[in-house]
C-alpha cells in the first residue's frame, strides 16, 4: 500500500515507522530482524531502508603503485526490503540514490521493486563519499534528486531508457518521497532556494516529504507552513531521533547540519554520566513527539541507527 493511502486511511491519527541501517558486510538479515522485532508492537505501516553508495580505498600493487579500488559497505535493499514484506507483511520503502548507479543500473533496481510490489520510495541525491567533501555524481548517473524523481515518475507512466511501453492495468506505480530541510540544506544558499527546489519536486511527482531529523519543533512547524505558502500540499513527515551519548552534541551537527536548542544543549552538558544523558536524550525526544501529534503530524517517523531501544521506549510512552 503506497504511504499516502496508509496516511489518509489513518484519519488523522499519527502513524509510527522507523527506518533502518543495513547490516555491515559479514552480517546476516538476522540484524534487521534483531532491530524490526522489538518495533513491531507499535503496528507500524512502513520501514525504510537506507542505502550507502560505495566508497574507494586504495591497495597497493607490486611496484608500490596505488590501485583505486571500489568497495560497498553494506549490501543493497531490493533483498532486504522483499525479506522484510515476507517475514512481516508491512511495506518496506527503499532509499534510491544517485550516487553508485548509472542510469541503466537504477532503471534495472527500479524494475526488480516494481516486480517485487513494492509501492514506495524514498528518492534522495545522497551523501559524498566518506574520501570526498563533495558530492560527485556517478558517469552516466543522475546527479540531482529532482532527475532521479523524474526517472522513477516516467516509469511509472511507462517510459523507459530506451523504450516506452503500454502501461498494463495492474502495473505498480511508485508512491515517491523526498527529502525536506527544517534547517535548511546545507548546499543550498537559502532557505527560499530551498523552497524552490523542494517545490519543483513536488510539481514533479513526489507524494510525501520526510524530514531531516530535528529537535525544535518550532523548526517543524514553521517549515510546514512554509511548504503550505509554496502550495507544497503532501503530507509531511517528521524526522526524529533521541539523543544517547554526549558526544552527538558535536557529531550531529557536524554530520547532518542541524541546531540543538540551548536548553537541551545545556542540560546535556550538566548531566554527569552517559546513562543520564541518554535518559535525559529519551524523556526530550518523548516530549517532543506529544506535541508532535498535537500539532497534527501525519506519522512519526524514527532514526534507529540500527539500536531500536531507545526508540521502542519513546513509543512506549507515545503510542
């Protein structure tokens, strides 16, 4: 079922999903089953899976030259995602990004979902390599998300690559998402710009946003009303994670580019143990979701970074 129907079936009740890491190399699909299984009490609709490009290291060669070899962390979601619609009967919505594919490559991942029935995805231009500060499309690949989108749209029309064909009256068409910056993206020059591609998106095809995590709702809420002036009119879905280690006072905005209230700042800072931090981490994201749902947000949506405690007790005091 495509996440729009899952949001108008609701009929105004907050949905729970959460989205999930897949296992490092070496790891079997029993570490998604480890994460999903203690969520699953909370009936959620849909799971994401989340998707790495590759990235380079270098090994050296007879000779002491240096060969460029590419090498992927972590294995891809059309298997994960189809694991995950067998064993739970929920849908699952795989991350595509530009980075890694080729065109041809991501019309044939596209073709492997489609046959599979999976109605949703999320379409992102994604991150640089962990090597590179900035983002480098793949040749012959997409290298924004706005191109990526209109790809997934002309499939779902029928046109392809290198061929149209008749759209079959049982074909799958894809309900798509996109990504929305509360704080701005950090490449964009403004938030009007971002606006501005955000709406170009949606005019595009996209059918829902969901956002990079936050920890002001008042970010939240004037970015949804900001999306309404634009006549950005798909149901928007909020981001969220709990804070567990102190150390997440640097690396997170350091890596996603995001403002921690001072009041929460402040009290991570006063606390005297991890374990208090963590809590105190908990009890904020808690809080946050009951006015989340106050406020009207379609579903919660959460960051499990691959340890679904945490997650599970903000649900438990949410749901």
């Amino acid at each position: 079922m495509k996440i729009t129907e899952h949001i108008r079936n609701a009929k105004g009740k907050t949905l729970f999903s959460f989205e999930l890491l897949p296992p490092v190399k070496g790891q079997s699909i029993q570490n998604i089953y480890n994460t999903i299984d203690p969520l699953m009490e909370f009936n959620p609709p849909f799971i994401d899976v989340t998707y790495h490009r590759e990235d380079y290291i270098y090994k050296e060669q007879p000779g002491g030259l240096l060969q460029k070899v590419a090498y992927r962390k972590r294995p891809g979601t059309v298997a994960i995602c189809a694991a995950i619609m067998n064993k739970y009967k929920v849908d699952a919505v795989p991350h595509l990004i530009c980075g890694g594919f080729t065109k041809e490559e991501t019309e044939n991942a596209l073709i492997d979902l489609q046959f599979l029935g999976i109605d949703n995805v999320l379409v992102l231009r994604g991150d640089p390599r962990q090597t590179e500060k900035t983002f480098y499309p793949t040749p012959g690949g997409h290298e924004y998300a706005s191109d990526l989108l209109q790809h997934v749209v002309d499939m779902n029309h029928g046109k392809y690559l290198h061929e149209n064909i008749d759209v079959a009256t049982d074909q799958n068409t894809f309900c798509i998402g996109v990504a929305g910056y509360p704080e701005k993206h950090f490449e964009s020059p403004n938030m009007e710009t971002d606006f501005r591609y955000l709406k170009k998106k949606i005019d595009l095809g996209a059918d829902f946003i969901v956002t990079q995590m936050f920890f002001d709702n008042e970010k939240y809420r004037c970015f949804v009303e900001k999306c309404r002036e634009y006549e950005i009119n798909v149901p928007i879905i909020p981001g969220l994670k709990p804070i567990t280690s102190s150390k997440q006072l640097i690396s997170l905005p350091k890596t996603f580019h995001l403002d921690f209230p001072l009041e929460l700042s402040e009290a991570v800072r006063a606390c005297k143990s991890e374990k208090e931090v963590k809590e105190l981490g908990i009890e904020w994201l808690i809080n946050q979701s009951k006015e989340l749902i106050k406020m009207g947000a379609p579903v919660l949506h959460f960051y499990t970074m691959g340890n679904p405690e945490p997650t599970k007790r903000v649900a438990e005091a949410v749901f």
